[in-house]
C-alpha cells in the first residue's frame, strides 16, 4: 500500500471555532461552503439533477421539468424550447447533511449547472476555473460518453475534485457497475462505490450506504416526491455484497489517512467518522472518485448527493490557494481569508434586459463590498462596482459585501473581458484565466436593412463579449461579416438570440469550415522590402528558416541572429511580420499552425531602415519560405459516437465511410450498437437529420471536436477553389 499525501482538512461543527479567516459578520463560514458544478454529458440529466436539488434543499417549492420547459436554470427561451442548457446558470441552496460531522448544520451550496452540447465547452471549462469541486453525472446505460470524456479532462486542467452520480438507474439496461469500470478504464478514474443500488432498471428501490452500512428504500407509492426515503438494515441477500464493495472502498482510501490503514492491516473495525474523514481526504486529493447511483427524474437518491457534496467535496479553506503572477511575472498566491486585500476573477460577462452589464465573478480573497474600486492588471485601470448581486438563474439578490469564496455578479464595471483578474489596486496579482478552444465552422451574415445593420454591430459585439468561443470579422475582398463558432447549433443559437433579444434580421450565409494550413519541410526564406522615391526610403531585409512544429504546438517565432545583422529595435517588427504572415497562408488563404520560425540573417540601413520596412521583410520572407516548405491544408476532424439499434449498424457505417470518415471501434451496450469514429467536419453538414432517417429516428450521434489532418490531394484543388472563392473565408 503506497502512501499519498493526503491534503489537509477541515471539519468545524462549530461556528465559535471557525477559522480566523472568516468575518465576524460572514452567514456561513468558509468551512461550510460548498462551490460545485454540475456536469455531463448531454442528456446525462444535469440539468433535472440540479431542480432535484433545489427542491429537496428548499430553494425551490416545485420541481421545473426539462420536457416542460419549467426547469429554473435553464431560463432562456431557446433552452426551453430545445430541451437543452445553453449557457451556465448560477444558484445558491442551502442543506443540512442527513449524518456526518456536519448534521443539523446547514451548509451553503452554491452550484453552477453547465451545458453538456460540444457547442458551448465554453460554459463548462470558465466554470471548472472558478469551482472547487463538481458533480460529474452519467448515464447508467451508456456510461461515459465522448462529452463525458471532455468534461473530464477540463475537470483534471483545473484540479476539480469530483463525485460521479450514476443517473437513470431506472432505465432499462441500467448497469452500475459497468458505468463504474467505464470511468475507471475511459477516464483513468480511480472510482469506487459510495452506495450500492437495491435493484435496477423498473426494480430500482433503495440504496445501500457503504460508508454507514445502512440502507436507504424508495417507497413511491407512499412517498412519490421522495421526500423521506426509510432507513433500514441492509437485506439480508445483499450483506456480503455490501461487506464486500465496504472493503474495497477502506482499501482504496487507506493511503491516504494512516491512521485508517493502520486499523484496516490490524483487522479492527473501522468507526464511520473516520472512513468518512478518509474519503474525504482522498475525493479532495484528485486521486480518488467516489460514486453515487440514482434517478434523478425519479426523485430517488438527491439527498444522498446532497450528504455526499456537504461531506466530501472540499470547501474553499479545504484547496490549495488560487495562484497568478504579479507585475514582474513572480508567482503570487490569492490565499483566502476575508480580511486580506480583494482579489478575484471574472469568468462571464452576460446582458441583463434589466440591469445591463453582468460581470459573473469569483472572489478568491478578501471581501468585495458594493462601491468598491477595484484594479484591471490587464487595462491598468481602475472601474467602480455600483452594485453586488447573487444570481439564482435568472432572478437576482441585491447584496453589499461578498466574501471570500463567494461567487456573485458585479454591476457597474466596464471595460472587463473574460478572464480578467479584478483586485485591489495594492494587491499586484493576476489570476491565471480560462483558455478555450478555437472555433472550427464559420458562416456569413448579412442585415436585411441599414436599421438591422446599426443594430447588428451593437449585438455583435456584446455576444462576443460573452461568449470567449465566438468571433466575429469583417472580409476584406466583400465586405462581408464572418460569424465563427464551435458548431453549427452554435451559430444557430447566436443567430436566434440575435433576433429575439436585439431585434437583428440578418440572411445568413451557407457554413464555411475553418481550414489550417501548415508545413511538412525545412525552408529558408529571404524578404526585402526596398523603396526608394527621393528623400528618406525604405529598407528592411530578413532571412529565415521554416519548419514544423509538433502537433498542437502553435507558431514559436525564435531569433538567432548573430553580430547585429539585424538590430535589436527591428527584431520584434521583423516577429510582428512573420505572425502577420501566418494570418494568411499560401495554400488558401487560411491561418498557419505549428511551424517553428527561426530568424538567421539580414541586413539593414543606416537610415533608410524602418520599423514598417523590417515588418514587411518579414511577412515577404515567411511567404517565401512557406512556399518552399511543401505547404499543406488541415481539414478539422470530429470525433462521432453513434448509437444505434442494431439493425441500422450497417446502414449507419456505410454512411460514416462515404463522409471519409475512419472506425475506430463498435460496442454492444444494452441492446444497442455503439460506433466511435473520425469524421471530416467538412462531410457533417445536416449529419444528425440524415441519420435519424437512416434510422426511422432511432439513432443518436454525439459530435466532438478532434484534431486536424491532411486534406486529401484528391480534394484538395476543389477545397481551395471553393474556400477562396467563398466570402466567408475563417
């Protein structure tokens, strides 16, 4: 048994001897402070979990459907109408754990309910970086899915402790088990059983606590909202089950409580309080996942998330303190304690009809009080917050101090981006932002009147402000305005909301793919730009070498130039050149990737020698090597998980193979076909129509982004004719 450090843990049942670095004034100490998300896959049940939990904690007094378009955090119209979340809605509960060191004493849980669709990861990664622990929820038939896997890894970025809830134990094909071994295989998960389920699919009845070795039934005759499921002994049928899977789970916890493994090697029981204590300790180290099964549309095993959450999920006091960097780029950490200097970040900005300009912040350290001034690092100026509000969903609670650990809105700043550090202004720190994909589909928009055209800038450019996935540019060759996004349902929502909330009619234009463009050789490449026209001219001469990079890489500009052949104050005009040059490459027009530029050699002017000159000998010498380099075009290729009843396998796999794309492997899963393959985003235009009549609608597909490749030469004339022809060129 090898040890793992194990973090260090509060358990404060106390409010007298909570730590000093709460305010005397605060409602609930830092230690009873649960910031969570919700997250999944789509149609994992994030969004009916999170109702559940508002029911059950009080928040709410009726349980919102999905499929009814009443659920409190997905409040826009487009999420009500689709059935899907769209953008992260942010609510607060508050719960007292059923048993545990913390019963009776009501914990704030503030929880943030992400969308699952690939087209918005934006909303999942900003709230992974500003969350302390989450709630990952799988479907109990089809376990870890593509998404799943996504999530995932955001999760692992940003060090977000998690449980799993496995969801719809009701279902038929339901598998607790399976769903466990998928996320310890897919996901390199070190998952085990907090609970065992009592039955499955329509014989799902109760739940068995491994931790208390007690069991939880659901009588829904009795008790259909679930309210108050019975404690009971443990059937007699399922005690050596239970005795087994309580034994795994000391086993794996072990390493990291030593107290509890010295215990565990005697042979002597392990007291409840201290299995719970060692769970903890593993679930906030990262190394261990525990697992809940339940149904949450059935209203059966909410409260036991709840207990799990309060129990076991980290507080704010319980993670190693957020870090950044000051002025001089030296690492600085926001240590949280309210009585320190303010610091915080801004993780979403969002239009209110009402209040105006939403920023969504986290307060990391120190406590923000309304009519503050706080500092931008990133604008070097300072802007007023005018007023503080906790959001819950759409509705809003006016407040004048938020803590730390606290995550509210700020009303009245301005010039604020996402992933901005707001802080004091004698606190040199900046929080290190989220970072998000690029986009990989592109379209044209055009307003149908000069009225729609003044509305549509202004639109624009707050979507943009909201959305970190979205850009918008102008073409230069048409005049044109090129939308890109993650995805075709993407645009399509940005398109709606551009009507519904701005009263924008635009024509859109038919979706352009965001082609990359790279190289496969070494070259040298030599750039002059000489102009002489009586007086002071111009003169400005770079060489350089061209190479690719790795994969995923990016462009690394390197000077190596020797003897001042090149003076220092025209070296970075030269770099600002070649990236100006990687803008556009010699291909199609498309942005170059994962190159290494070398600057070797040239020459310059006495006099004649310019910051624009070196500039533009860059952009000619990183157009010359370029050309020499064997330039090739990059198509985006996605990821495309199908599931379909087995009689439409064929059908559907001939269909992946006439769109280009590569199997990569089938799995019969509950009576169902599951193939994972590689698809040229190219070829997936209207794919989830066509396959539903491929199928008689019933087959599903999951889209995700996935790498780029090579277009095939066989393609590749009539890819460029089109692209450059095309006005919405990405």
């Amino acid at each position: 048994m090898s040890a793992v450090e194990a973090p260090v843990i509060t358990v404060v049942t106390d409010k007298a001897k909570v730590s000093a670095k709460n305010a005397p004034d605060r409602p609930f100490p830092l230690e009873w402070t649960r910031n969570i998300g919700i997250a999944a896959h789509i149609d994992a049940g994030k969004t009916t979990t999170t109702e559940r939990i508002l029911f059950y904690s009080g928040a709410v007094h009726k349980m919102g459907e999905v499929h009814e378009g009443t659920t409190v955090t997905d409040w826009m119209e487009q999420e009500r109408e689709r059935g899907i979340t769209i953008t992260a809605a942010a609510i607060s509960c508050a719960w007292n754990a059923s048993w545990g060191p913390w019963k009776g004493i009501k914990q704030r849980i503030n929880i943030i309910d992400t969308p699952g669709h690939v087209d918005f990861t934006a909303e999942v990664e900003r709230s992974l970086r500003v969350l302390d622990g989450a709630v990952a929820v799988f479907d109990a038939v089809a376990g870890v899915q593509p998404q799943s896997e996504t999530v995932w890894r955001q999760a692992n970025k940003y060090s977000v402790p998690r449980l799993a809830f496995i969801n719809k134990m009701d279902r038929v094909g339901a598998d607790f088990h399976k769903s466990i071994d998928d996320i310890r295989v897919k996901l390199k998960g070190n998952a085990h059983a907090l609970f065992l389920p009592i039955g499955a699919e329509e014989n799902f009845s109760g739940m068995i606590d491994l931790v208390q070795m007690i069991a939880y039934i659901f009588d829904e005759d009795k008790d259909p909202l679930g309210l108050n499921p019975i404690t009971s002994e443990i059937p007699a049928d399922m005690l050596d089950e239970a005795k087994k899977y309580r034994d795994a789970l000391i086993e794996a916890v072990s390493d990291f409580d030593d107290q509890l493994a010295e215990k565990y090697l005697e042979g002597a029981d392990i007291p409840v309080d201290m299995l719970m204590l060692a769970v903890r300790k593993a679930t906030i180290s990262l190394k261990f996942f525990g697992v809940i099964p339940g149904s949450a549309f059935k209203k059966k095993g909410i409260q036991r998330v709840l207990d799990c959450v309060v129990n076991y999920l980290p507080s704010p006091i319980d993670v190693p303190p957020m870090k950044g960097k000051d002025s001089d780029g030296t690492d600085v950490e926001a240590v949280v304690d309210d009585k320190a200097k303010v610091a915080g970040l801004a993780f979403k900005l969002w239009t209110d009809p009402f209040v105006g300009k939403l920023v969504f912040f986290r307060v990391y350290t120190g406590m923000l009080k309304k009519g503050t001034s706080l500092y931008n690092p990133r604008t070097r100026r300072s802007e007023r917050v005018s007023r503080l509000v906790l959001m819950r969903a759409i509705d809003r609670e006016e407040i004048d101090v938020a803590y730390a650990g606290d995550i509210c809105a700020v009303v009245g700043v301005k010039d604020v981006i996402t992933g901005d550090t707001l802080c004091d202004e004698d606190f040199d720190i900046r929080l290190e932002p989220p970072s998000f994909p690029e986009p990989v589909i592109s379209m044209s928009i055009e307003p149908n009147s000069k009225a729609d055209q003044e509305k549509m800038g202004t639109a624009l450019q707050r979507l943009v402000a909201e959305d970190p996935t979205l850009k918008v540019k102008t073409d230069v060759d048409t005049g044109q305005v090129i939308l890109s996004g993650m995805g075709e349902l993407h645009l399509e929502i940005i398109l709606d909301r551009m009507k519904r909330e701005f009263k924008v009619e635009a024509t859109s234009g038919k979706p352009q793919i965001a082609y990359r463009e790279t190289v496969k050789a070494q070259a040298e490449g030599e750039g002059k730009f000489i102009r002489q026209s009586g007086g002071k001219g111009q003169y400005g001469h770079v060489i350089i070498t061209l190479e690719p990079n790795e994969k995923g890489k990016g462009i690394e500009i390197l000077n190596e130039t020797v003897g001042g052949s090149i003076p220092k104050e025209f070296i970075k005009p030269a770099i600002d050149g070649i990236n100006e040059g990687c803008n556009n490459g010699v291909v199609a027009g498309h942005p170059v990737v994962d190159v290494i530029v070398k600057i070797t050699d040239g020459s310059f002017h006495e006099v004649d020698s310019s910051e624009l000159a070196f500039k533009m000998a860059g952009i000619f010498a990183f157009k010359d090597a370029m050309k020499k380099a064997n330039p090739i075009l990059l198509e985006p290729i996605m990821g495309v998980e199908v599931t379909t009843p087995e009689e439409y396998q064929g059908d559907l796999i001939g269909d992946i193979n006439r769109r280009r794309g590569t199997i990569l492997g089938m799995e019969n899963k509950a009576g169902a076909c599951i193939i994972s393959s590689t698809v040229p985003l190219e070829t997936l235009f209207g794919y989830v129509t066509d396959i539903r009549s491929l199928s008689k609608g019933r087959a599903s597909a999951s889209v995700t982004p996935s790498h780029f490749e090579q277009v095939p030469n066989s393609l590749l004339q009539k890819i460029v004719e089109s692209t450059t022809r095309a006005p919405a060129r990405t």
